[in-house]
C-alpha cells in the first residue's frame, strides 16, 4: 500500500511517498499557489519513482492551503489530515519514540504531545507561540533589510549576540539561581546605534531560538515530557536555530531532539495517519 503525504506549506510543498513499512521519496516544490504546489509535488513524486496514478492509494493532505484543493488530484483521492495530528504522529515517528512532546518549528511554532496507547496514539494540542519562522522572516526584514532564511543565518553566524543582548552577568556581575552569567537577562538589552549588523542578526536568532525553547520545555514539563522534546519542521534544519532552541531546554534540565529529516515530519505523519486508517479497513 502507498500513500502520498503533503505538507501545504505558506511558499512550499513538502511531499513524502510513504509504504507501510518505510518512506521512498521526499521533495519539496516551492509555489504561492496551492493547487500548482500540490499537483507538481505529486507529479514530481510518481515520476520519480516510476509509478503510474494507479499505483497510489491516497493523497494525505495537511497544512494551511489544503481548503482550496480539489477532492481528488490525478484521479488520486485526497485526504485531509489534521495538522496537529500529522505534526504528532511524524515527529514521533522520526524521533522513534513511542511518547514525546512534538515542536513544529514554522511560520509560528506549535507544541504537540504524543502518546501511544493499546488503542493507537493519542496527540494532544498543548499550545505554541506566534514566534517561529515567520517572525525571523519579518524582523530580519526590518532589522536588516534580509529577505531569506539562508542569507539572514549567514549574517549571524559572523555575530555575537552578547554584545546586544543584556546578560544576567551585565546586571548581577555573576550567576543567579540556574542562570549563569552568560545567561540572556534582556534580549536587545544592550541594542546601540554602533551595534554591528552581525550581532544583530545573531541576537534576533538568539531571541527567536529562546522563545522557543523556553515555551516547549515548560509545555512539555507540564506533561511529564521534558526529556523528550523533538523539534521538527523548517526551522530544525538550520543549525543556529537548533542551538539557540537548545540551549533554554538544557539550561532548564530538558533534552531536545532533531531527527533526520525534520522538514518532512508534518507530511510524514499525515501519511501514517491515512495509513492506519487504510490498513484497518482493509484487514477489517
């Protein structure tokens, strides 16, 4: 049995083509338009495996734009997954992990917990912040005229983000409670018109890494899963993003984990999820 999984993104298209026992082929299709996105990352998936429209069972379909897409693409049947659901079941899936807290590192960022019962899994929407991709988008925009993800890291990996950033070290001249003197105590605390655009850069990644961070180990303290986060999505494939969510989860006594592949996760499991439905009815 073979499903394919789409992951509707704002710009791009993740696409998976996955079996009952593994995944085949990944890709990604960048397009504004829904319907183009999703019928080239379909197109792009059956000619690279060689396969005819007849040899897939379903389209599972998951994110933002799948509204306006049509019931069926190639004669395939669509299927709308949830997203919260598709962001649980993959990222569990890739982390290999039976129970985890699941972060969806976007445009925004979402807090996802999984658990696997006698019955299935049971994912639950914990809550998010609006802090993610898009905001490094936008402020990277103002800040420092950078209109891509890649160009905005560039530039921040040559920065220090203490020299803008307030540490608790600046204000106490040493550590406090868990937080040592390295610790950020004020985010832009020490902006300054002689601050360089590099260290600029480093401290907006620093911020939107710690907002992260910080809001997923306590969403996932809640439900006893703080040495089980795993960070998926867009953002988890940038190392400095990685690093900066990181650290607030260490310093608090978490652990996070970024599997292979973590762009895929949310098609992934939107596929997983059309397959066990499939799978019942045709063992029912």
């Amino acid at each position: 049995m073979l499903v394919i999984g789409l992951d509707m993104g704002g710009t791009t298209t993740k696409g998976v083509l996955v079996s009952e026992s593994e995944v085949l082929r990944k890709t990604v299709v960048v397009s504004s338009d829904p319907l183009a996105a999703a019928a080239g990352t379909v197109g792009r998936i059956l000619h690279e495996a060689n396969l005819g429209v007849g040899d897939v069972n379903a389209i599972a379909a998951s994110g933002g734009r799948i509204r306006s897409l049509p019931r069926k693409l190639f004669g395939i049947q669509l299927v709308e997954v949830d997203e919260i659901e598709a962001i649980g079941r993959g990222g569990a899936f890739l982390a290999g992990l039976d129970d985890c807290v699941v972060v969806s590192g976007g445009t925004g960022t979402a807090v996802v917990e999984v658990r696997k019962l006698s019955s299935g899994y049971h994912v639950k929407h914990l809550g998010g912040t609006g802090v993610g991709g898009g905001t490094l988008l936008g402020l990277g925009k103002l800040l420092l005229d950078r209109s891509s993800v890649e160009s905005l890291l560039e530039v921040a990996s040559r920065g220090n983000p203490k020299n803008v950033d307030l540490t608790v070290g600046d204000i106490v001249g040493g550590p406090i409670g868990k937080l040592s003197a390295d610790a950020t105590a004020s985010n832009f605390g020490k902006l300054s018109d002689d601050n360089r655009v590099e260290d600029v850069a480093a401290a907006l990644v620093n911020m939107i890494g710690q907002v992260i961070g910080t809001v997923s180990f306590f969403a996932a303290k809640s439900v006893g899963l703080e040495d089980r986060i795993v960070f998926i999505g867009g953002l988890a494939s940038h190392r400095l993003i990685v690093e900066a969510v990181r650290r607030p989860i260490e310093l608090f006594g978490g652990t996070l984990l970024v599997p292979n592949d973590p762009q895929y996760a949310t098609a992934i499991g939107a596929s997983l999820k059309l397959l066990s439905s499939l799978t019942s009815l045709v063992r029912g």
